[in-house]
C-alpha cells in the first residue's frame, strides 16, 4: 500500500494572505487558482481581517509576509494593510502591475521609506513581448505591465520580475537574458528575476492538461528525509476562510488547516499532485 | 468600409477564451478542478480544519516553540570581547583585526566563521587564528569543506550569485589543505560567552540554522524574540550576510550581525566591519567598527591567483558585484549594483 509521505511544520517563516481573494482584473489561461473578475472562490481580506492573523503571527515568531490573490491592489485597503504588516516585518506583493499609477507608486514608496522592514514587489509577466505574454495574461496587458514595472522603478522600487514557464525557453539561459534585456531597456540597471515552474491545476489545467497519475509522491520520497525544501514545512496561507497549507491549493477545502494559524501547527500530507511539482522543481513561492 | 485586416483565427480563439474565463465563477467556485456553486464551497471549508480553543492554542503554541537542546558550555566572563565574521580567506584584514581588538583592549577574540571564499591563498588564514588564539565556531564554509561537501551551502537561491559562489567555493576547496579541512570540523558550531553578566549564543546565520540570512531589513523583532527564547540566552551575535547590524529588543536583550572582515559591506567603501562588546551600565554596549586593511595588498594577490576580476573591484570599489540577488529591497536599493 502506498503511504502519502507527511510534512510537519519546522516553523513558521512565511505567511500569505490571499489578500484580493481569487478576484483578479485579469483571467490568465495559467492561473492556478483561476482568478478572475468573477471568481468569489475566495473574498478580499479586510485590515480588520488580517489584524488578528499579524498579532499571532509575531507570537509564533513569523519572519515575513507576503500578499497575493487575485490582484492585491483591487483591495481597498491595500496601502494600509501594508503600513500595518509592516509594523510586524517585511511585506511583499505579487501584483499584475496593472493598477500602479504613479501616484500609488508615490504612496508606496512613502509606506516603504518610513518602515522598519523591507517593502517588496514582484510582478508576473509570462513573455518578453506582447506575442508571447498577451495570448497568457490577456491582450494589450504586455505594455501595461512593463508600464507598472517602470512606475515601481521610478519610485526606487525595484520589482521583482517573476516569469512562470508557460513557454519552454522562459526558464533558460537564453530566456532569462532575455528578460533581462528587457527590463534594462526601461532604464532598469538592477534586473531582478524569478522564474517559477507551472502548477497543472486552476485554469493551466485547461490549458496544458491535468496531471498524469504517476505524478504525485509517495513514501519512497520521504526516504530523502528533509522537507525542508518545502514551503510548507515552513509556512502558511491565510484566506477570508482560514488557514490553508499553501499558497498553491487555496481551491481544495481539505488543504485547510484551521481557522487560526495555531490550528496548524501539524503536518499535512502530501497527497495533491501540485505537491510533486514543489517536491520535484524546489518551488518555493517566496521570493 | 472597414480597414480591419481578418482577425487571425487563433487571436480570435484566444478572445473568446480570455471572456470565457472572465464570467466563468458568476456564482460560482472552483472547487479543484470542478466549478460548483459558491454556497457549496463555502459550506466545505466552514466544516475543515482544526478550530482549537483557546487553551489548547495556547499549548500548541507552547508545545511548537519548545526551546532548543543546543547548549554550548559558557565561555567567559569578559568584561569586552572582539567578534568578527567571514574572514573570506582576507589574511590582511585579519591581521589588522587581531592588533585593532588588542589595542582596544579585548580580552578575547571571537570569529563566526566562514574562514574561506572570495579572497587568496586560504591557508594563510589558519596560523592567525591560532597565534591570535581566535575562539572560532564553524560557517557554512567550514561545514562544507570538512564533510567533503561539494558545494558552499551559503543558501543562494539566483543562478547569478550561485555562479560566483561556486567560483569561490571551487578555489578555496582546491587551496585548503585536508588537515586545514579536518581541523575545520573539529571547531564547534556554535559558542556560549558572557560578556558582563549577559550570557550570549554565537552563530554563524542564526541559531537555528548555519546558513540562515539575517538582515536588518527583513529580521523582524518579534521573530527574535522567540528565537531568543528558544535558546535561552540574553542575545545572539551572527554574520553570513556580510551586512552588520545591532538591535536592542524591547525584552532588553540584542542581537548583533557583526558583519564580515572578507570584503567591505556594500558601501562604497573600502573598510570591513567587526563588532566590539561589554557590559556598561547594565546594557550591552555594541560597537560596530570600521577597519581599514591593507585592500591594495589584497586586491594584487588576488590578480595573482587570477580570481575573478569582479570580486577584485569590489575590494577597490567597496560595491559588491556579486551575489546580490539575495539582498532584501532595502539593502538592494542602497546597493550600487
């Protein structure tokens, strides 16, 4: 019989909120939890939401913070969830980079500069121009994106650029110079890059096919005996309807952990299929 | 009259598509990959997942954060006390350090570890420590090269800085003899001093891990409150970053990433860092000092071992050009490259 190989918690580094919920601006045909203008799957956060889950989180130690969805901006209170998870540590976003005109970059930039901690930004674009991105993310979203990049810049907020392998030659060598040529055209003399496998689930699922059987773990990978690797050995998501395991399965009702972060404390089994990409390509969603 | 070339029928697919998915959830959830209707969903979660009271999270809590076996015996007392970090093979540095920390009058001198990387000829390193008699703890360096480790472990997660962290693991590997690499694994990885009355762990990225990043900007106090309570102790000192810091904690207790002696902090200028401590006024007392070595010296030994010619502008520059992807927003956006 097949045993599904579990992770326990080592400790709690990284939190997420799902802060916009599945609502998104955008409906990209990669998206691993389907976001979409009209996917309520899960709500956006309030401040007073998100308040109690940074208090428990300093008393277990939490190390950072990062908030994504769905699109973080279509939050209203956006900037001032940042101004108060800064207060608790480093925050970062994961944005389409489609709602920074240059007067919220303005605003951010006044958040970061009076924090104690580290503001961060990564923006997703999936190709480095309009032909390869737009038939993912949406069309005319190239140039709006790179226009989010630059407002961020100007701002002395160096965004990350975080490209997932939605087309082979986006992860290699010769793709990543390329990206990177990209972004030093918009005057950028500071590339930063991160590049992230797909998750065959959501809408990619559509898109590429769902996984095969085989690929999912089992308890011969647990003989490699550290999950370290794993984010979640050391992390945890919050959304509107509690904890769940990982950014990833937001959209599987039995990775929810708890109602509060204490309530997960425990291992969780590897049993999705979504686990054998992390597993297998050391995905970590931070940064 | 239209000037419209014919949509191409894949841009046209796409379109229909892309709307497609945006209406999709009207009412509707993804439930893996099934869509149901929302209230359905909803009705799932409300019943998953532990809902502890408030008693029980307080043992869980307890029970998770349970303090650390680790405890090294107690050096000391000092009344003041040299630490410095990665020596990074910077022999030169070194030996300003020992003569700086005697004339300031330090009764002991403490190295973090991460005696290799970056600089030449690694086996100049091991006779300073030993006339200087330099209380050392293993660095990831340290851990590696005495368990034959092919790598550095220094915790790189961009290709860019893993590439030049191999170059530097490579030279300092082939360079340090076996019985240096031996003498490695015999240091402890970790060290307990009293400085005064305050009892202070040693490590090299922090107490839970050899090649942990501390930084300043993304090392939140609450966070080391709870790593201090773990190891039971009244502050820890660190380096690994090559970014020194000190914050006193609301507890009364500090913690201080001493820096590197290897190569300068990333500031445009050519001096290194190290850390001196005592006990003042029922306070620990942390000076953060600069000190300036011979850099010409090094950087033309460096050029002799042909190492790469961008870690030799960071000896004359003080900008690092190199293993910079790791550096939080904060300290990047300080960073000239």
């Amino acid at each position: 019989m097949n045993t599904v190989p579990q992770v326990g918690l080592a400790s709690l580094d990284t939190v997420w909120f799902q802060v916009a919920g599945t609502v998104c601006n955008l409906a990209c045909s990669h998206c691993f939890v389907s976001s979409s203008p009209t996917n309520h799957t899960h709500e956006a956060m309030s401040l007073a939401e998100i308040e109690p889950y940074l208090k428990e989180g300093a008393r277990l130690g939490v190390k950072e913070y990062y908030f994504t969805g769905g699109e973080p901006f279509l939050n209203p209170e956006m900037e001032a969830i940042l101004e108060s998870t800064l207060a608790f540590g480093p925050a970062t976003v994961l944005t389409n980079g489609l709602l920074l005109p240059p007067d919220r970059c303005q605003r951010l930039r006044a958040i970061a500069d009076k924090a104690d901690y580290s503001l961060d930004f990564r923006i997703s674009l999936d190709g480095y121009n309009a032909e390869t991105n737009d038939p993912i993310r949406g069309e005319g979203t190239f140039d709006r994106i790179l226009q989010g990049v630059r407002a961020l810049y100007l701002e002395g907020l160096n965004p990350v650029i975080t490209v997932t392998e939605v087309h082979d030659e986006n992860g290699s060598v010769g793709g990543r110079e390329r990206f990177f040529a990209l972004v030093r055209e918009l005057g950028i003399q500071k590339p930063r890059l991160k590049i992230l496998p797909v998750f065959r689930i959501g809408a990619e699922a559509e898109r590429t096919g769902a996984y095969e059987n085989w690929q999912t773990l089992s308890g011969a990978d647990a003989l490699c005996g550290d999950w370290s690797h794993l984010q979640c050995s050391n992390s945890r998501m919050v959304t509107d309807q509690g904890v769940w395991v990982c950014p990833i399965l937001v959209n599987e009702p039995s990775a929810k952990m708890g109602e509060a972060l204490t309530d997960t404390l425990v291992p969780f089994p590897l049993g999705h299929p979504a686990c054998w990409t992390c597993h297998v390509y050391g995905v970590s969603c931070r940064t | 009259m239209s000037n419209r070339t014919p949509e191409d029928p894949d841009a046209r697919r796409r379109r229909t598509e892309e709307r497609e998915r945006l209406v999709a959830h009207r009412g509707l959830a993804t439930w893996g990959e099934k869509l149901v209707p929302l209230g359905r969903f909803r009705e799932a979660t409300e019943k998953t997942g532990r809902r502890l009271s408030r008693v029980e999270r307080d043992e869980e809590r307890s029970r998770f954060l349970s303090g650390s076996a680790e405890k090294a015996p107690i050096e000391g007392p000092y009344s003041r006390v040299a630490v410095c970090g990665g020596v990074y093979n910077n022999h030169f540095a070194l030996t300003a350090l020992l003569d700086d920390a005697a004339r300031r009058g330090a009764e002991a001198v403490y190295c973090l570890g991460d005696l290799g990387g970056f600089g030449p000829n690694p086996e100049k390193v091991r006779p300073l420590l030993e006339q200087g008699e330099v209380l050392t703890i293993q660095g990831n360096y340290e851990a590696s090269l005495s368990t034959g480790h092919d790598d550095c472990d220094c915790g790189y997660t961009d290709p860019r800085d893993n590439h030049f962290a191999e170059v530097s693991y490579g030279y300092t590997a082939s360079h340090a003899s076996p019985d240096f690499k031996r003498w490695m694994g015999t240091l402890p990885k970790t060290r307990r001093v009293n400085v005064g009355s305050r009892e202070l762990l040693l490590v090299h990225g922090s107490p839970r891990r050899i090649n942990e990043f501390l930084f300043q900007s993304t090392t939140p106090v609450a966070f080391l409150e709870v790593l201090l309570d773990q190891h039971g102790c009244d502050g820890f000192l660190c380096t690994h970053t090559g970014l020194h810091w000190h914050r006193q904690l609301p507890s009364g207790r500090d913690v201080v990433n001493v820096g590197v002696i290897g190569r300068p902090a990333n500031d445009g200028n050519t001096h290194v860092w190290y850390s001196l401590l005592e006990e003042r006024n029922d306070k620990l007392n942390v000076e953060l000092l600069p000190l300036e070595y011979d850099h010409d010296a090094l950087a033309k030994e460096m050029r002799t071992e042909e190492l790469p010619e961008e870690f030799v502008e960071t000896v004359l520059s003080g900008w690092w050009t190199t293993c910079l992807e790791i550096l939080p927003a904060r300290e990047r956006s300080l960073s000239r490259f």
